[in-house]
C-alpha cells in the first residue's frame, strides 16, 4: 500500500535499491545531496547535478526535464552518508516560468526497482518559490526512512544549495544552470503511466541475464586533500557503482505488448506468479551510542540530538495531517451545504457523515504514524538515558554515584529536558555545547506559566536561586580542576539558604557579594579581566596576562537583580553579557524581568543576550523550524538526596590538590 505523504511526515523503507520518480508537468532540474549525520554537506563532491550526474550509490539526469527518474543505491552510498536530499529547481534564466505557483504541483514518488510505489508526496502550496526540497531519505539506526520536505526557496537554485551548507552557491548554481542551457546530456525517458496496485507485480524469482538492467558505471567523487576517514569526507566504497532500474516503457525479451484489460498494459510474465508483499520490516533494537563520532561521548551527543529532530518532526507531521484533515473536512461540509439537493431527504446527513468519516480516518492515520515514531523514540530513550555521561546525565543517574572530576572538558552539558504534549512523558535532554556560547537566566518571576502562577513569591524565588545553585554544581563537576571558577553576587543575603552547598564546600572564588561595594567590586574585577584578554588576543600575545592571573572559565551568579546595582554596575553587567563569553566570562543571572522594567528599555538588549530557563516548567522555548514550543523541565535534584553535597565535597577536595 503506498503511503501518501504529507509535508514533514515520514515512512520506513523496506528497500535500499529504489527509484525516485518526478512528474513535474513542466521541465526542471534534479539533483541531490548527501549529507552527514547532522545533515551539513561535505563539498560538491557530495551533490549530484546535470553537470555531475553520479555519485556512489546515486545517479540523477544530465538535463531539465519534465519526469525525471533517479536511481538510488543505499548501500552503496559512502559510509558517512546518513542523509540524501532530493532537489527541485526551475531552469531560471533558460526559459519558461520563473517560480513554482505558475505550474502544476510536483509529485515525487519512491519506488522499487519492480515500479511499486513505496510512498509519495504532491509538493501543494508552492507560489514564489523557484527551488524546493522535495524528499529526504535518512537512516536511523541501521534503517533508512524517507521524509516528505517541501522546502521552498525564492532564491533559487543558489538559495537552496546556501541552506545546504554548500560553499559558494552561487557560482555552483550558475554552472549547473549553464550545463542544462548548453544541453551537455543524454535524453531521459518518461517514466511509464502509473499503473494500479493490483496490475503491478514483483518478480518472485532471480532476474535473469536477459531481464537485468544494464549496469551503469558511476564515477567516484573527485579526491580531497582531506585525510581518509576524517569527518565529513566520503570515503567511496571499493566497489562504487549504483544499477539502474528496467525501462518498464519497453517490454521484456519475448514478452507480449498487448493491452491488458483494465486500459493498462500488464508486463509480468504469463506463468509468472505473483510474490506475496513483504512484510513490514521490525524496527530497529536501540542501541545506546548508535551515531557517527570518534568518541562514545560524541556519539551519544549526536543520538540525542537525532532523537530532538526526530520528535520534532513527527510531531510537526502529525500537527501538519490533522490541519490538513480539518481543512478538507470543513471544505467538503462548505460543498455539502451549498448543494441545495442536499438540503432535502437524507443526502445532506449522508454527505456530511461521509466528509467526518473521512476526517476521522486520516486523524487515525496520522496517530497511529505518530504512536509508531513515539513508541520508537521512547524505546530509545529508556536504552540512551542509562547510558549518558555525568554531563549529560540527571541527577538521579546512578552515574553520580561512580562521579570522579575530569580530566577533560565535555562536549557539552545537560541543562535539562525537552517534550512536547503529543507524549509529555518522553523527555530529551537540553544539551548545549561547552564552553558556553551566551548566558544563562533564571526567571524567577511568573510570566505566563501556569506552574509559576501555582506558586506563591516567595517559593518561586527560592526554586530560581536553588535552579541556578545546580547549574553551576553541575558546570564545576564536569571541569577538570581548575578550570572553572564561580562568583556570586548576592546583594541583600537572601539567597544564602540556597547557596548553602556552594559555600560549605569552599567552591567558591570568594564569600558572596553583599551590598552596593561589593557589587562593584566583582564587576570591576572581572571587567577587568575581559579587557586584558581581548588585549591579548588582538595584539596576538595570549601569554602576555599578568602574572597570577586566573585564566579558568569564569561563571558569575548574579542573585536578586536590580537590587544594589546603579547605572555604572548596569553598564558593567551589560558589557560582560556582550563581550564575556567570547573570552570565557558568563553570566547567569536569577532575576524577575518585571522588576528590572524601572530601567526601561536600556536593559533589552542584556534579556536577549541570555537563554532563558526557569524553575518550573514551562513551554516557552521556541523552536523557528517547525514552529513547537517545547516545554522546559529544569534539573530536579531527588528529594532527600545528598548527590549534590557528595559531588561539591569531590570537586573541593580535587580543587585543593590541584592548588598544591
């Protein structure tokens, strides 16, 4: 049964030799690219284009065309290709229409070498647009999978091959452009008529010499300086050649060319019998550490990434296919209704049943994709959360337990978890890179969460200062010793309680600041510090810093902002939200943004310098790409427990033989 794909909806398949088949009404460029793990393109050595037609594992046509047909190979596909992307473009500049909404629809079927079709999508809603993304096929745990796209891009061709992350787009775009207008390529024949389901039929038995295909040679990407194997360098196999599917427009050796009954014409041979279909292929066992990476820490990194994007686009096609089923039902009751003969005896009730049960079938349609993707997502987080480092990891990862301070800095580190409402308990954690790339802030006002509006003041300033307390336990413990340092500003005292641990452990560069002196004092300081350095780092003289000087990562803990901060410590703070990071000076502030509006608009710019979290959760994170907003779980330390004294007293004690 083929599978009609909406944009962003996915299908699993069952074969890695298939044909992708274009019907565009109009002639227009294919191509395709191949992409790592994270989706970046190598080179042009990784793009397939009418100027270079074949790659490993793929072939697509040398010239604009109104049907195309691309063969692809996945097996034959350099090993870190996990992601080919299938290009549309219009010939922009040769003739013809300059933007998708002035002709037909594209459809982009995936099929079998036998013709069967596997899924397809009808790229709807196309208008300005002169280069789309159709299709992209990528694998996921030993399995590949096809995505229905539907990107589109005014740019053109250049625009499109820019998002891909290809270098200089525009001058590739123009030498494709001119491939096609000098027409330096073979003819391609249309791809036969689409033939009903129950006419196709699979071959049961071994082809035959005189039933193969010719095999086509395809050249090798152009040799790199790049060393072999190294990251994002396709590394061809030792036998490079993808097979090209049968002509089903000609028939077979000896066969008949009658027409069949029916108005279609049946090529199977006559004592032939039909094979039973395949049956669904299981979906892959998760495996903990299953992505590309030098390192099993990298690796997992990568996984919990591909498991984000994954959620998000599942649930962006399940979103995408019940939009698309109240759309066509309210059209099809607007039609019903119009119909005065609907209005007399039972046609009207018959219509309008049939238009909801048509409703309700492509809702269940869409859940059960969607309870497929989530089953298999949920399976893998079981397996991948036991599996995470201690900076990847929850506080009630049996992993603290066995914690000893690094030796070397992370990749990254959890500042905790992500899900949406489609399955509120499938969680996948916050990762972000180390050294961090902004600052961090707490929100310990209400806004609009409704967990927050639950909680009196009082309580909620505690869980934000208690928030940014196991931020930055969790920044120490996974620094090598000496290597990160934390400040506090703490004007009036009143987050002692929560800085407890900080403080008895002797973590700390110093007893937190209290008052308007102290205040000053830290900021001049470490103002200061980011002057030197930038200094250094422009005059190109990195070993000119005073002697004594600490050169650790700084974290600053600014508690109960505004109080105690005039206009020159507002500036200071602003200047270390700016120019810190880039020269290891972080803010993370715990502050109400209500409170801080006596400053007007001067303090804008330092809010949208920070990520925002809070101490409860809330679905303010939004995400531009497929437009969810995720809801934020900040780090929750189990009740009771003492992992985070046990982890601080470790990290101290490392600090003070680091320090002889």
């Amino acid at each position: 049964m083929t599978a009609e794909l909406v944009r962003g909806q996915n299908h699993p398949l069952p074969h890695t030799r298939l044909e992708i088949r274009v019907s565009a009404g109009h002639p227009v460029i294919a191509g395709a690219t191949l992409g790592d793990e994270r989706g970046r393109v190598g080179g042009v050595e990784w793009i397939a284009h009418p100027g270079s037609p074949s790659l490993p594992g793929i072939e697509v046509s040398q010239q604009a065309a109104a049907d195309h047909r691309l063969a692809v190979d996945l097996e034959a596909l350099p090993h870190p290709v996990h992601r080919v992307s299938v290009l549309l473009a219009l010939p922009v500049g040769v003739g013809g229409p300059s933007r998708f909404g002035a002709v037909a629809a594209p459809f982009v079927a995936v099929t079998g070498l036998d013709g069967g079709e596997i899924a397809s999508f009808t790229l709807t809603g196309l208008d300005r647009e002169s280069a789309v993304v159709a299709l992209e096929l990528y694998r996921r745990q030993d399995s590949w999978k096809v995505r229905a796209i539907g990107q589109g891009y005014e740019g053109g061709l250049a625009a499109m091959l820019g998002d891909q992350g290809v270098e200089r787009p525009a001058e590739l775009a123009a030498s494709i452009l001119d491939a096609v207008s000098r027409g330096m390529a073979r003819s391609v024949s249309a791809p036969p008529p689409r033939v009903p389901d129950a006419e196709r039929v699979r071959h049961s038995s071994p082809v035959t010499a005189s039933d193969a295909a010719p095999t086509l040679p395809v050249a090798p990407p152009p040799a790199t300086t790049a060393a072999p194997g190294a990251p994002g360098t396709p590394v061809p196999p030792a036998t490079a050649t993808a097979s090209a599917s049968p002509d089903a427009s000609s028939a077979p050796p000896g066969g008949s060319c009658g027409p069949a009954t029916g108005g279609g014409i049946s090529y199977a041979h006559p004592r032939r019998r039909p094979a039973a279909p395949e049956p669904r292929p299981a979906p892959p066992v998760p495996v903990a550490g299953d992505a590309t990476g030098w390192s099993m820490e990298e690796r997992l990194y990568n996984q919990v990434w591909g498991m984000f994007e994954d959620l998000a686009r599942a649930t962006a096609a399940y979103r995408s296919a019940c939009d698309f089923a109240e759309s066509r039902l309210d059209q099809e009751l607007d039609r019903a209704l119009s119909d005065p003969r609907s209005r007399i005896g039972g046609a009207g009730d018959a219509a309008r049943e049939a238009a909801r049960a048509r409703h309700d079938e492509l809702t269940a349609r869409a859940q059960e994709a969607l309870d497929r993707d989530l089953d298999q997502l949920s399976a893998e987080a079981e397996v991948v959360e036991p599996a995470l480092p201690a900076a990847f990891a929850r506080w009630d990862n049996p992993v603290w337990h066995a914690y000893r301070v690094p030796m070397e800095v992370p990749m990254a580190v959890r500042l905790g978890d992500l899900h949406l409402p489609e399955r509120t308990g499938l969680r996948i954690p916050m990762l972000v890179r180390l050294p961090l790339e902004r600052g961090l802030w707490v929100d310990s006002g209400r806004g609009h969460s409704e967990a927050a509006n639950l909680l009196d003041e009082a309580e909620l300033r505690r869980l934000a200062m208690d928030t940014a307390v196991a931020h930055a336990a969790r920044l120490l413990a996974v620094y090598p010793s000496g290597e990160f340092t934390v400040h506090v500003i703490d004007p009036a005292g009143s987050g002692a309680a929560s800085l407890a641990p900080l403080v008895e452990a002797g973590v700390l560069a110093g007893p937190p600041a209290a008052g308007a002196a102290g205040v000053g004092a830290v900021l001049a300081r470490l103002t200061e510090r980011v002057d030197l350095v930038q200094m250094a780092v422009r005059a190109g003289a990195p070993d000119a810093l005073p002697p004594g000087m600490d050169t650790a990562e700084q974290l600053l803990i600014v508690h109960d902002f505004p109080h105690g901060f005039d206009d020159r410590a507002v500036t200071q703070l602003r200047y270390l939200a700016d120019e810190g990071p880039a020269v290891g000076v972080h803010l993370l502030m715990v502050a109400d943004r209500e409170e801080a509006s006596a400053y007007g608009p001067v303090l804008d710019p330092l809010w949208r310098s920070l990520l925002r979290i809070t101490p409860v959760a809330d679905d303010h994170l939004a995400d531009p790409w497929v437009g969810h907003a995720w809801t934020y779980e900040p780090p929750s330390i189990p009740h009771g427990s003492q992992v985070l004294r046990t982890v601080l007293a470790q990290v101290a004690d490392a600090r003070r033989q680091w320090g002889r």
